[in-house]
C-alpha cells in the first residue's frame, strides 16, 4: 500500500512515539464492551492498540483514502465524515450505551470540535484528547492565572478537566511546531441548568476586554438587562471562578 503523505488542510500529524503511544492507551484504560469512538483515526497509531484491548472502535475520519484504508479492519466501524457534522447522540444510541470518545485532534479545529461535543456531554463517559498543550492549559486553567478565560468556563461548566500527559514535537511526523497534551474530559453527573447561549454571551463579554475591571463590559452588560440582582463588578474576568459565573447566569435568566 502506498505511503501517505500529511494533509496540511486537515491538520495531519502522525503520531509515531511508541512510548506515548503506551501512556495515551494506559491513560484511556479501554476495556472490551465499551463503546470507544475514534476521531481522526489516522494511520492506526492509536487505533491499533485500543482495538487489541477493546475489541471494536467507531472511527471518525475526513480523509477519503485514510477511510478507505480502515474499511477493511476487522472490529471497526468508520463514518466517513467531518467530525463537525456527526451526531454523537446517535452513536450514543446504537451502542445503547455512553461513548468514551478519544483522539489525535487536527489542530486548526480542535476548539471547534469541544464546542461540537458540548451538547452531548450527558451521552459521554469521558474523552481524552492530544492538543496543543497551550489550549489544554487553557481547559485546565484556574481562576487568577493568564490561561483562563472563555475556553475554561464553557468547558468547565461541563466537564472535569486534567492533563494527563506532555508530549514533545518529535513523537509526530511532521512535528508540529507546538508542544502537545492529553487532557481528560469527565462530564459532570449534574451540571448547572444554565442556558448555553446566554452563558456564551455573558462570559464573551466579560473576556472582551481582559485588563479591565468587569463593571466596564459585563456591568453595562447587566445594566443593559436591567438586573437586579448583586454581582461584584470590581473584579477582573479572570478572577471569578465558573461557580460563580454560572450562578450568575442562572440568576440573570430567572430576572
């Protein structure tokens, strides 16, 4: 079979570290009977191993002549597909049970792709993901440091997040020019009601403008609703913690 050669539009870079290879699949701990769903497959460096310890894998992947390279798989099943347009919920239903979804995302998409998955968060047992490590820094943040904003709230309203893994340049082929993570994803068993668009507007306006203190953007903001309710505008967007946006989003929904 001829080799092939990375798609710089779809992202496409091979893992080929055997070593972390290894600690992706420990990390992941696929067990057989689960319902293991692959975004962008590859060439197998990932896929291989967790079939060997699964049994079976739903596989996502754009690349016509990767997809048709996986048809022949035993214990695979590959929707041929931009991961943007699949419908989790659907694959939640046919394996009649909550997915655990894991992959290589492209990088160019990777933000994307979470807000995709976001929706379904109640269909998914866990997702373990390579990233760029800046953006897994970004998921993970804690309040008062550069790395939180936006990302970290909408994601963390949803999820528990950790790094689990650093991986250097040179386990890829291309290496990309960044250094990379594996995060791990555990949806909250009961999350905040809040409305998901007005907690995306609410939080978009608070980090529009990082340096200054949130009664300049997001007190015009509640002005602008006419709430009534006490929030403390004298701080900066990165120095309030999710719980607390999201009890503000609730209460704004409720005024």
């Amino acid at each position: 079979m001829s080799q092939h050669i990375a798609r710089k539009r779809f992202g496409q870079h091979f893992l080929t570290d055997t070593t972390v290879i290894s600690g992706i699949v420990r990390a992941i701990d696929p067990r057989p009977g689960q319902a293991l769903v692959e975004i962008g497959p590859g060439l197998m460096a990932l896929t291989q191993p967790l079939l060997e310890r699964c049994g079976s894998l739903t596989v996502i992947e754009l690349d016509r002549d990767l997809a048709a390279r996986l048809r022949g798989r035993n214990g695979l099943n590959v929707v041929e597909s931009d991961v943007l347009k699949v419908d989790f919920g659907a694959l939640a239903d046919q394996a009649g049970q909550r997915l655990r979804v894991v992959g290589n995302l492209p990088y160019n998409i990777s933000s994307p792709i979470l807000f995709h998955l976001l929706p379904w968060a109640h269909r998914v047992e866990d997702q373990h993901f390579m990233l760029q490590k800046e953006v897994v820094d970004r998921m993970a943040a804690s309040p008062g440091c550069k790395d939180y904003g936006r990302l970290t709230v909408m994601l963390q309203w949803r999820y528990h997040i950790e790094s689990v893994l650093d991986v250097p340049p040179d386990a890829f082929d291309p290496p990309p020019r960044v250094d990379s993570a594996v995060v791990r994803m555990l949806p909250w068993p009961e999350p905040s009601q809040v409305d998901p668009s007005l907690l995306s507007e609410m939080v978009q306006v608070a980090f529009s403008q990082r340096r200054k203190l949130l009664r300049h953007t997001l007190g015009r903001w509640l002005e602008e609703r006419a709430f009534g309710g006490s929030f403390d505008v004298q701080r900066r967007a990165e120095e309030v913690p999710v719980a607390d946006y999201l009890a503000l989003a609730l209460a704004v929904s409720r005024s």
